[in-house]
C-alpha cells in the first residue's frame, strides 16, 4: 500500500494561516491502514487546529468530511455538495493522488496536501511500515528470491552486493539489512542458488518512471 505521514502541525498552519472556514477531507484507502489521514487523524488535527486559532484568537471553523478513497472520480465528486460552503481551503488528508485529484474536480477550490507520500511498503509491526517497491513496472523478484533489490538495496543494485555489506548491514546505515545478504541466503535457503547465478542482469526499464507519467488503460473495462 501507499505509505504517508502526516506534514509537521507547523507547515499545515501555514495553510490555514488567514483562513475561516476549511474544509478536511480524510480518506477510507491506504492512508487510513497507515494511520495517518483517516477519519480519527482528521479528528486529531481538527482539534489540533481549531485549539490553536482559539489560542491566537482568530476565527477558525474547521469541518471534517471522510471519502472513500480520493484517488477515484467516483468518490471525489461526493465532496459537490460540500463546495456550496464555499471554503477558504480544501485540505486533503490522502495521498498525494487526493489533492491532485481534488483540484482537478474543482477549479475554483484551493487545495493543500496534509500529508507526505513516502512509499509503497507494508507493516514490519504495529506503528513501523518499511519501503518494498518503486513501482518499476516489470516486477522481477522471482530472479532475486523474492526480495527486491531495486527498493531495498541504497544502490538499487542488481549485481549486489558492494563492497559496503558488512555483518548483513548496508553501508548506508546499520539501520537497514543488506537486501543483497539477504537474497544470497534466501536463494541459497530455497534451492535455488543455481538458477539464481544463471540470471539475466539487464532489465527492461522501460516500464518504468523514466519515459514520462505512465497510464495502464485495461480493455475489458473500457467496454
Ligand atoms: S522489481 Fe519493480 S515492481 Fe517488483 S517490487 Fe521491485 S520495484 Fe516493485
Ligand atoms: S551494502 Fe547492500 S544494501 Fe547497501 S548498497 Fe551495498 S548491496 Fe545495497
């Protein structure tokens, strides 16, 4: 899933700086997994900034609305009947696809994003999700025991590991396991080692970011 945070309070002040009346937009999809932009945090920094205008004594009406996702016409559009409200600022507690996706919807709305979209990971454990994927567009995992060294290797090397793997830790940090120690014992584990030192180390990236904003369009959909 998509991995976000929220925006320190201080930056997101600085959006409803001057502001009356604004509108939160939490979202149902990945950001609410993540904790970090559904409906208890839009409630959390609801109360957040609504004590903070009452403290500098400035007028602040802040309501809060719950979709389920923003990165889908269908359920952007259930935000028209809230837009006769004319507000100040539409802040979008999604992903970064949210906002967008709102300012397009409504041209005459100013959109502020509450969030910083990090990754696309999963959960190591309670409160801790860790980068997986970059989203190259020819997943090719299997050649690497399962374990993508695009994403998890500092280098994205796909001839690992350098010279900088020590203990089974990246040079990088000791933060962070040396995805290529990882894949040489999860091959070596599963019996694969043989096929694995037979692979192909040229990949076809042209799947990936590098050709432009990409757009799969699905035929049978389209129908
Ligand atoms: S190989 Fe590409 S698609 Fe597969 S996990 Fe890595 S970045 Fe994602
Ligand atoms: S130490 Fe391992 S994870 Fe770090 S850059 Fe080198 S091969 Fe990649």
């Amino acid at each position: 899933m998509i991995i976000a945070e929220r925006k320190p309070i201080d930056e997101i002040k600085t959006f409803v700086k001057g502001k009356e009346k604004i509108l939160l937009v939490a979202c149902r999809g990945c950001v609410t997994v993540c904790n970090a932009g559904g409906t208890k945090e839009a409630g959390i920094l609801a109360s957040l900034l609504r004590l903070d205008a009452a403290k500098e004594g400035v007028p602040l009406k802040v309501d809060e609305l719950t979709l389920e996702r923003q990165c889908d016409p269908e359920y952007i559009f259930e935000l028209s009947p809230s837009m006769g409200e004319k507000y100040d600022a539409i802040l979008s507690m999604a992903c970064s696809i949210g906002p967008q996706f709102i300012a397009s919807a409504y041209p005459n709305e100013k959109v502020y994003p509450v969030l910083n979209t990090c990754f696309l990971g999963g959960a190591l454990a309670h409160g801790v999700w860790a980068e997986r994927c970059q989203a190259c567009g020819n997943c090719i995992i299997h050649k690497f025991g399962g374990l993508c060294p695009i994403s998890r290797c500092s280098k994205s090397l796909l001839n690992g590991p350098c010279g900088g793997s020590a203990g089974g830790k990246c040079e990088v940090s000791k933060e962070i396991d040396c995805v290529w120690q990882l894949i040489v014992e999860k091959v070596t584990s599963d019996g694969t080692m043989d096929e694995f030192l037979s692979l192909e180390l040229v990949k076809d990236w042209r799947t990936s970011r590098d050709g432009g904003p990409r757009k799969i369009a699905r035929e049978e959909l389209l129908k």
